[in-house]
C-alpha cells in the first residue's frame, strides 16, 4: 500500500511486512547501539518503587496511567522524549493532530512473556515498540467464532514477528484491533517458517535456536483521553 508510512520506511531501507495483514511496519537498527546501551542503564537504575511487579513481567508507565475516565497527564523525562520525538516524526504513524504522549516500559527476563491480548480503546489503534537487549518473538492470533464462548476461546495462529534488539516495531489498522498479541513464556525460540520477517535479516536462518536475556521494551503510544494538567515526578 503506497501510503506515507510505507514510502519513508522503503525510502529508509528497511522492511514492510506485505505477507502480515494490514498493517505491521519493522524497522531494524531504529536507535544505535550507543543509546541502547543508555536506555538498557536508565531502565535499570529506575527505583524499585516506581516498578509495578505482575507475575510474569514488570513494567512502568511514563506520561501518567491510562484510565477510562481519562489519564492524568505526568512530564515524561527527557531521556525517553528522545525516543518519542523520533516515532512522532514519523510520517503516518499518528494523525497530523496526535502524537505519542504515553510510553510503557516493559521488562521481559528469559522465560518471561504475556499472553494473548488487544491493548483496547484506551490508546488510539496504534502502537509502536522499540526493543532493547534481547530479541523476541511476538505471536498474531485471530479469534475464531462469535457468539459460542467456547469457540471464541480458540484461536488461530496468523503470523510471527522476530523482534530484535534496538528495532522498532509499529502495528496499525486491523493488526492492532483485531488480531490478538502475545510472547510465549520460554528461554529459547526455535525459528520456524511462521516468521515473517525472516528474510530481512539473513544472520538468521529457519532452524536456527536464539536464547532470550533479558528485554526491555518501550511501548510508545497516544492516549486520547487525558487532561491538560501535568504532574512532575522526577
């Protein structure tokens, strides 16, 4: 589809995934290894008490928490402004009239993943992740059924996505309404023939078995509900 995002991102050498349904953009090599590295010593000198720990991975929210009666704007620091700044810049990544306000720090150690889920209506239908320090692969399922609770229980694999380190990864459209999300809970991902991308990177191979470490993700998105007042945290 010859809209603006996927001109800058061809013009940019990099990939669009035309076997995925509309719309999965990946960007190898978004940041340098330099800022990774930055984000990587950031994200782990963050104090524990600005951690929320669930069961399977730990996360923090810049920019405030989204609720459905509005989020209460808070001062993102400067150090992830870089980074939004950057996706902001991106032709046809959000509306002339939006731009990313929220980021979702995430923290995946080996082993560690979430499951299948859509991020909902409190974010406009795009969401776009920069992936630091380790790997992943990111799993599209498509709800079966309707009314029967029982079908709409099963799920069907769509595609894989092999997420690297210092990449940035957007979803629009239907890949962000309708197919769910998820990453297994495993140390190692085996390669296999669902993977999308494969061909964008030829270091790696069908077959081939990638160890996880640890992975910090940042989330970057717009929440549209959210009031003018800022709170400063830091």
């Amino acid at each position: 589809k010859e809209n603006g995002l996927a001109i800058l991102f061809m013009w940019r050498g990099n990939v669009t995934l035309q076997v995925c349904p509309p719309s999965v953009y990946y960007i190898p090599n978004f940041i340098t290894p330099q800022e990774e590295s930055l984000i990587l010593s950031t994200v782990e000198r963050t104090p524990k008490p600005r951690w929320t720990q669930l069961a399977h991975r730990r996360l923090i929210n810049f920019g405030g928490l989204p609720h459905p009666k509005g989020m209460i704007a808070e001062e993102i620091p400067s150090w992830l402004l870089t980074y939004v700044d950057r996706v902001n810049q991106l032709t046809g990544v959000f509306e002339e009239n939006r731009k990313a306000n929220h980021v979702l720090v995430n923290e995946y150690l080996p082993g560690e993943g979430i499951m299948a889920h859509l991020d909902g209506p409190l974010f406009y239908p795009t969401i776009t992740t920069i992936s630091c320090g380790s790997h992943t692969v990111l799993e599209f399922q498509e709800p079966r059924g309707s009314d029967d609770v029982e079908v709409k229980l099963e799920r069907r694999l769509v595609t894989k996505i092999l997420v690297q380190p210092r990449s940035l990864l957007i979803l629009k459209d239907a890949m962000y309404e309708k197919y769910l999300h998820s990453i297994d809970e495993i140390n190692e991902d085996t390669i296999d023939d669902d993977i999308a991308n494969l061909s964008s990177d030829g270091s790696i191979k069908k077959g081939d078995v990638l160890a996880r470490t640890k992975r910090i993700s940042l989330t970057i998105r717009h929440v549209p509900k959210t009031s003018k007042m800022k709170i400063k945290l830091f």
